[in-house]
C-alpha cells in the first residue's frame, strides 16, 4: 500500500507532510509539543535548529529521523555551493549533529548512514547532493509506511473482538495502523493510555489520534494502569520501541516496563513494534539511555511543580527483558523475542 491509501487512517500527526517537510532551505517540523490544541510547525533555516528542535521534544517517535532527514537535505543545499572537496565534510558534521539529539534510539543514525551512501554516490558523480537527500527520503517514505501497513495488520490479527487495550506513549504509525485496522474491520475494541510524564505524550498525541479515527478511547494517568488490568478492563499490552536489541530487550519510554511488569503480573500478553533491528545493539550492555534534563520533570508547561532546590532523576527510557515480552511484531510477522538475531542478517 502506498501513503495515499492508507492517508485516511493516518491522524493528522501522521500525515507525512506534517511530521517535517524541506522547503527551498527550510526544514518545517510538525510542533508536537502545541498538538493537538495547536496545529504548527517550527520553522528551521540551519541543522542546528533542527537539532535543537529535536532536543527540545518539538517531535518524538519517528519524527525525529524524518526532521533530520529534512535536516540533512537543508546541510546539502548549503553543501551544494561550497567547493567540491568540502561538501562531503559539511555534510559529515551535519549528520553527526543531527545523529547526537537521539543516542538511544538508533533508526535515526542507521537512516542518515543510508542517506549518506546516496550523497556519496551523487558526489563521486558530480549531481546535486540535494536532490540525492529529498530523492532519497521520499523514497524512503514510501518504504517506511509500506512497513508501517505490514506491521499494523500484523498487530490486528493479534487483537480480539471486545479487547480492552493498554498502550505506553506514542507509538506511532504501526500502533496507530493496528488499531485502525482493527477497528475498520468491525472488532469492537477500547485503548487506554497513559498520559506519558512529563512530555504528555500519550494525552498529546496518541488519544487525538486514536480519537480523531473514530476509536473508543480512554485517558488515564501513569499509575492507573494497574487499577485498570485489575479491574478486567485490559486483555492486551502493546508499545513501540524505540530499540529492540537482538536478544530481546526492548528499549521505550521510561514506564513501558513498570506496565510490562504489571501486565506479566494479571496475565496480559505484551506486544512491541520492531522498526528494525540495529546489529551494533545486541544485548542489554550495548544500550545508551538517554538521560534528560531533570529540570523537565520538575515543572509542567514553565510553571513549579515542586520545590526548585529538590534533586531530581529522568531517564527517557527503560528496559523490558524479554522473559516480559510476549511478541516482537516485524515486518515479516510476529516474532518471540528470543528469535529476532536472524532478522537482523
């Protein structure tokens, strides 16, 4: 399936077009931080605005990887105009810049390497290295959503008639895809999510988008989510990842684990959408967590939640091992957590 066929299940986050688009020098980022009470984009004239975009949660999931792709074409445009032995060098410092806003999540340093091999080959051949960056994530676009269809009719099968569902987060177009397919198929199925601390993901992003598809929806807080699978209410866990290792942690938002842990506890199977697997992350010992800025749990929206002066602790992410994890759902189908090496090949 193409984007245009899928268009209609897409909420508006998910409209490639405002997730980050490149414009004649411009890179525009869909503001995620303002959704869904404002519907804007940060306007981006160098890679360093992208990257700081990045950094600040102007975009999570997988628009990070297509801000930066964006980002990357801007450094190219520049690149065009500076003598040939030098546009290879900007590009590198670019990349790397851009590679260093997500040190966890590894899709986005993988796809920049591949955008690379193209510059590369349009350099060596005299072309427009530009062109050889927008060519390439357009292309890459296609492929991506492509996956993003395979993963979501995947994650449906896996879902029942009358399914209460737990989610973590925004997981983005797979996620989303499994519940519209889900849902378009005529199963009768309710999600709750969690609202995501501090960012507010789950109550910015992924409740608008599941509500803005017509499915039934419920908002709760972080620590709901027990009361909730107690009550009867849950049958199914499911979450991205930002990485999966090859011997099966998954890596996501700090909180996917206390809920895999609580699930585990009342029975209910934990499911988690692969992106990919990166062969440089094996094991557990080979992940990098991203720690924030404490300051960002300290306050909601610039105003004091707390005393200033008390310490505070944010790791982006955690680790769920994979004796907690029921399925890693891939392109190629639905895998056990303890098989996915051979995936990676």
């Amino acid at each position: 399936m193409s984007i245009q066929e899928i268009e209609h299940l897409l909420p508006f986050v998910l409209n490639p077009k405002n997730i980050a688009r490149y414009e004649e020098g411009t890179v525009y980022i869909g503001d995620r931080s303002r959704y869904p009470l404002e519907k804007t984009a940060v306007k981006c004239t160098s890679v360093e605005e992208v990257a700081q975009s990045i950094e600040k949660m102007v975009t999570q999931g997988a628009g990070p990887w297509q801000a930066a792709a964006c980002g990357l074409a801007l450094a190219a445009g520049e690149a065009d105009k500076m003598p040939h032995d030098q546009a290879i060098p900007h590009l590198e410092k670019a990349q790397a810049r851009l590679v260093a806003t997500r040190p966890t999540n590894t899709a986005m340093a993988r796809r920049l390497e591949l955008a690379m091999h193209d510059v590369r080959q349009a350099h060596a051949n005299h072309h427009s290295l530009e062109t050889a960056v927008t060519n390439w994530l357009a292309n890459y676009r296609e492929k991506i959503y492509a996956d993003y269809v395979a993963r979501g009719k995947y994650g449906a099968e896996l879902i029942d008639d009358g399914d209460g569902i737990l989610t973590m987060c925004f997981a983005e177009a797979a996620f989303i895809l499994a519940m519209a397919f889900a849902h378009e198929s005529g199963k009768k199925i309710r999600v709750f999510v969690p609202e995501t601390r501090p960012f507010l993901q789950g109550a910015k992003l992924t409740a608008p988008s599941l509500h803005e598809l017509g499915i039934p929806t419920t908002l709760i807080t972080d620590g709901m989510a027990a009361s909730v699978m107690a009550q009867g209410k849950i049958q199914k866990y499911f979450t991205a990842a930002d990485l999966i290792t090859l011997d099966g942690h998954v890596v996501n938002k700090v909180g996917t684990f206390s809920q895999a842990i609580v699930a585990n506890y009342h029975r209910i199977p934990f499911f988690a959408f692969a992106w990919g697997f990166d062969p440089t992350k094996p094991d557990r010992a080979s992940i990098e967590i991203e720690e924030r800025n404490p300051e960002e749990i300290k306050s909601f929206k610039k105003m004091p939640t707390t005393d200033p002066t008390i310490d505070a602790y944010y790791p982006a992410f955690d680790i769920t091992p994979p004796h907690l994890v029921s399925g890693v759902i891939t392109k190629h189908g639905v895998y056990s957590p303890y098989n996915l090496a051979a995936l990676a090949s």
